[in-house]
C-alpha cells in the first residue's frame, strides 16, 4: 500500500481541471508520428479509411474500416505499426469506424499539445448519437500535459519519479447541454476504463434532460477511478442532433 | 492514512449482470470448463469434475454453494451480488451456459451470474474488495453509501422491497438494517440520498443493497439498472 506521505504528496499535487467539449469536438483518436523521417499527410476519407504516409520504409500505414471496425482496430493497427502511435481520447475501443462517424472528411493538420505534434481525429456527434470526454491524468500521446516524455507501463517510474499507476482521476461535477431525442434512461454514463485489461465498464448513469443545460455535482464525494485508470464521461441517445448549443463539460481533479 | 487513499466509485448492474458467486481456481492445473445448468454447476479441471446440485441438501441456498466449492481444493469463491440465504434449489436462479473467465482486479475468475427475473431480486454488494483470493485485510477497511439509484420494472411496488443488508464476516450474519418501498418504473429513476449521513458498515463488514419484488421482476434491457455510489477506505 502506497505510504501516507506519498498519499499526501498526491493530495498536495492534486490538480482541478475542467473539460469542454463541442459538437463533433469529441476526439476520437490523437496520432503522433515517431519516426525519425517526415511525414507526408494523414488523410482520413470517413465511410472509408485512415492513411498515413511518410518518407520512412515502409510508407504507408493504412486502417480500412470495413476490416478495422472499431476504434481498438484502428488504434491498435497503428500502434503496430513501426513509426506511429495513437492513443484512443473520448471514445471507447468498441466505438464504431462505420456510418462515417469519424471527422474531418479530409486531410489532416498536425496541431501542438503539450509540446507534442499530434493528429486529431474526431467523432462527428450527431452520427454516432453520442459526445464523450475523457477524465484522464494527461491526455497527450507519448508526453503528458506538462510536455514530459511519459511510459505506458505500469509501475515504470519515469524522469520525475512519476508513475503512472500512482495516478487517478475523481469527477467533480458534469455539466451539459444536448439536443436529444428526450429523457433517455442511461442517456448519460461514465465509464472506468481499466488501463491493463483495456476493459471499459459502465459504472454510473442518469437519465438525459433534453437541451437544457443540466448538472450533476458530486460534492463531497467525486466519483474517483482506481489507480492507474481513467473515467469516461458519455452522452449516448438514440438522436443527438447538431446543435451550436450543445456541450459537456467534465470538471475534474487529476492526482 | 484510509480518508486519502479512500475512493468514491459506483457500481452498476442491469438485467442478469448481479455476480452472484466469483468463483476462482486456486490449483496448478487447467481449468477444462465451468457450467451453469438450469439445477447444477459443473466444475471441470485436469484433476476432475464437481457437480454442486442445488436441490441437495446442504447447496440448496447460495451460501450453500459457497461453502461446498470453498470446500474444494482446487476452487475457491465469494458470494458478492446476491445473499447466503438466497434460496437456488428451484426455479431460475443463476444465467445458464459455459462461464468465460474474465480478469478483474487482477484477477482471473468466472463469473456466476444471477437471474434477475428469475429471481426477482436485484442486489448490488458494495465491498472493499470484490476479489476472492487476493486477501486485502479486512480489518481496518470499510465501506459507505452515499446514494444509490434505480429503474425497475418490479410487479407491484410495496413497502420492504428496497432493503440494505450489513454483512459480517465474522459472525457469518446477514442483518437487514434499511427499508423503503420499491417504484415501479421503466423510465424515472428513483434515488435513496444518503450524501449527508452515508450508511456506514463497520470495520470489515459489507453491505448489500436489494431491490426485489414478491411476484415478479421483468428484464428491461435499456431501461433496468440499480447503481449504488459509495465510499470504500
């Protein structure tokens, strides 16, 4: 068991942070090239494919949906893959590639997070019926937030003597706005996603309150995920409708 | 120390997810399969076969079952969704077919589930620790509900069918310590607050939350669940 001062260090360190999300703003996936070439483009046709060209052998990294049906698919041909890495954001590895659910239709712009070069790949919300954010220690690829080089494995202690497994994620207070189809039961969701078994597991829910803006605060009590994971806020309905209103904020503390 | 590495967490089940024994096997040898049938469970490794019929005295209720397999030198179990004295010797009581094994908590174990319309009993165990054979020290531990919520499609709804149970380990009792009575519902969700008082199990104990009815428990699949969010320290 972790010591008391380590458990008041974290305490002490505790970061409270909030997270917005728009329509079709939901990140899919972040893609971050590790080669030591260039890179060409990153083209992603949505009812069809994600491309990835470089100047390194091989050239082309390429997920077909029609065989890579799910965002695990894709993530995990990547990760294959010897001069790319992608990490799965506000989405689940069971999300679906199909329905053109996945944006831009077009080219894709690297943009600078975090001090690293990624790829952001998005949901398109009113084809997936659903907008998600993820609560996580950090969201960058291979550095955290703060731009450190960070490792995947657990308990590896890193340059700062930061271990991931140390971490957790407690959500304070979710707040929204939606265009839904009504008062969805199980319309919004939170999800612990298990960081070795990758199992994403439903762990709390409320019904939907049609495109007024809605809060659930929990105190003196944030639901906290287990050391090492992170939690998942979703909106899932039948017919989430494109809206300039629509929102979901995720205020939550990162130690 | 145990107010800082205390986490709040939820635990939600719905229709035929409550797991009502995790069974684990604690030998060297391999597991050829583990069997729900609608009257037994059939256990299977290299070293042999374990059927547990519940309409023999003594597996007649799931604390029954618990103690025969506990009582086996290759297996091992922990009644979690569910009560001992939970009768399983006729009717549906358990979801039938071949238990797949999942790892949880680090864990690798099967997991018996409950039928809920069979049954017409949804319970949620809210636990420090949900593993069997991992040993977290009970003393020192404890758990408490802040809230807990549901939508059930119950027969009738009537007094005494929403209940906690405080669990001891050591005296091996089952004690009812909260009442309400049940909503009937398939869309508005029903919540029992406790966030300025949260019901507290003493040191070691857990606590059972049950939503149940006297005739009948209909599966709802996009609409049932009870969620409990607690405190576990």
């Amino acid at each position: 068991m972790a010591s008391l001062e380590s458990l008041q260090a974290r305490s002490l360190a505790a970061q409270t942070v909030s997270g917005y999300i728009v329509d079709d703003k939901s990140i899919a996936l972040e893609l971050v090239y590790t080669g030591s070439n260039a890179v060409t483009s990153v083209t992603l046709t949505s009812a069809t494919d994600l491309v990835l060209i470089s100047t390194d052998t091989p050239t082309t990294v390429t997920s077909t949906f029609a065989t890579d049906t799910t965002l695990g698919a894709v993530v995990d041909r990547i990760n294959a893959s010897a001069n790319w890495k992608a990490r799965i954001l506000d989405g689940f590895r069971s999300t679906t590639t199909a329905s053109s659910v996945l944006i831009p239709n077009s080219a894709v712009t690297a943009v600078t997070i975090g001090g690293e070069s990624v790829y952001q790949i998005f949901i398109d919300g009113s084809e997936a019926d659903s907008m998600a954010f993820r609560a996580s220690y950090d969201r960058g690829v291979l550095r955290d937030d703060f731009g450190r080089v960070k490792t995947q494995v657990a308990d590896r202690v890193g340059l700062n003597g930061w271990k991931q497994n140390a971490h957790r994620v407690k959500i304070n207070k979710i707040k929204y706005s939606a265009d839904v189809s009504g008062a969805t039961v199980n319309g919004l969701r939170i999800y612990e996603i298990d960081s070795v078994t990758l199992a994403e597991t439903e762990i709390w829910c409320a019904n939907l309150v049609d495109d007024t803006v809605t809060s659930h605060d929990f105190g003196d009590f944030p639901i906290a995920s287990r050391e090492g994971n992170e939690l998942v806020v979703a909106i899932v309905d039948s017919a989430l409708a494109d809206k300039s209103t629509n929102f979901l904020q995720v205020d939550y503390t990162r130690e | 120390m145990r107010s800082y590495a205390a986490q709040v967490t939820s635990l939600r089940v719905t229709d035929d997810t409550p797991v009502a024994l995790r069974i684990v096997h604690k030998a060297a040898n391999a597991v050829t399969s583990v069997t729900s049938n609608a009257g037994t469970l059939v256990l299977i490794d290299a070293d042999g076969t374990t059927t547990i019929t519940y309409a023999t005295a003594g597996t007649t209720t799931i604390g029954g079952v618990a103690d025969k397999i506990n009582g086996l030198n290759n297996w091992d179990c922990k009644v979690l969704d569910g009560l001992r004295s939970q009768i399983v010797s006729a009717g549906s009581k358990f979801i039938t077919g071949a238990l797949t094994a999942n790892v949880k908590n680090g864990e690798l174990g099967y997991d018996l589930l409950a039928d809920t319309s069979g049954t017409f009993f949804v319970p949620v165990r809210v636990t420090y620790d949900r593993s069997v054979g991992v040993g977290i020290p009970l003393a020192g531990h404890r758990v408490k509900i802040v809230n807990f919520s549901y939508v059930l499609d119950v027969g009738t709804a009537a007094a005494d069918k929403v209940r906690i149970y405080e669990w001891d380990p050591v005296l091996f009792t089952e004690t009812q310590i909260f009442s309400a009575v049940s909503i009937d519902s398939t869309s508005v969700v029903t919540t029992h607050d406790f966030s300025s008082a949260p019901i507290t199990a003493k040191e070691g104990n857990d606590l059972i939350v049950v939503v149940t009815d006297a005739a009948s428990l209909a599966d709802a699949a996009t609409t049932n669940y009870l969620q409990v969010v607690y405190v576990r320290e």
